[in-house]
C-alpha cells in the first residue's frame, strides 16, 4: 500500500457515553480546566457491543472559546464479559457562541461542530487482544448528557 493513499476505515460501535454535571477546575495558566464524571453508557456495533462502566471521565481543556481538547478514559465490558479500557482524545471545534452552549450544557446542532477522536484500546481478554494492536478514530457529538461517538477501525 502506498502510503500517499489514506487507509481505509471499519466500523467498529458506537458508544452512547453518559456523563454528570462537569467540575470547573477553572482558568489555569495551561487553559481552562474541566472535569466530566462519566456514569456508563452502551456501545453497539457489528464488531462490538457492550456496556460503558461508571468511573471513568474526559478531563478537558478549553484553549480557546472556539477550541476544545478532550482526554477521555474509562471501561467498556463487552457482552463476553471482557474488559476494555477505551483511551479516547479528541477535539471539539465550533463558534464561540455554540461552544459556550455546550460548556452550560444547553443542545446544539451536532453538524454546527467539529468532533473528531483517536481511540486506543487496552485488554487483557484473548478474544479482543486485536484491539490492543489498532488505532481507532470516531465522530463525536454532544448532547446534554451524553456524548455520542462513532468509532471506526483505521485497516
């Protein structure tokens, strides 16, 4: 394969990710800090279905009014029972005025703003060390309380 060709994509699920009420860390000298408890979730796929586990959260960054740095970790277990840690990173772009209506929580038009993330996955389950060896990468969106993100295998 060449590498001027871009590779191609698999879906894999998508995860519904639940999520509470952010802790403002605040302004600090590195950017805006937040914290986002994460409650559980789904994730439904051809590949992969699932539960997400409680525990986990998506530490993030506001650079910018405009620009979003995202850092989400947290526990899939798949319907066998394995367990999946999910390293998701992301960025999330839109017009100050939308981005400021998320930060409150409010709904905005998921095509109104660029989300987009890399995946990587760590298993210990014979069954999806694969995905141990894979990068993934998704298309989010936000909704008051959940983020939606669909997940595709880069082949």
């Amino acid at each position: 394969m060449s590498t001027r060709v871009p590779p191609p994509l698999e879906f894999l699920t998508e995860l519904r990710v639940m999520v509470e009420t952010p802790i403002d860390v605040g302004p600090a000298p590195t950017g805006h800090r937040r914290i986002i408890p994460i409650t559980g979730g789904s994730m439904t796929g051809p590949a992969l279905s699932g539960t997400v586990l409680p525990g986990g959260a998506d530490f993030q960054t506001l650079h910018s009014p405009e620009l979003t740095e995202l850092d989400a970790r947290y526990v899939v277990e798949a319907e066998d029972g394995a367990l999946i840690h999910v390293h998701n990173s992301a960025l999330r772009y839109g017009s100050a005025a939308d981005i400021a209506r998320l930060n409150r929580g409010d709904a905005v038009d998921p095509d109104a703003i660029y989300f987009r993330c890399s995946l990587r996955f760590s298993t210990a389950s014979e069954a999806w060390g694969w995905l141990n060896h894979v990068v993934a990468v998704g298309t989010g969106e936000r909704y008051p309380d959940s983020v939606k993100i669909a997940v595709f295998i880069v082949r």
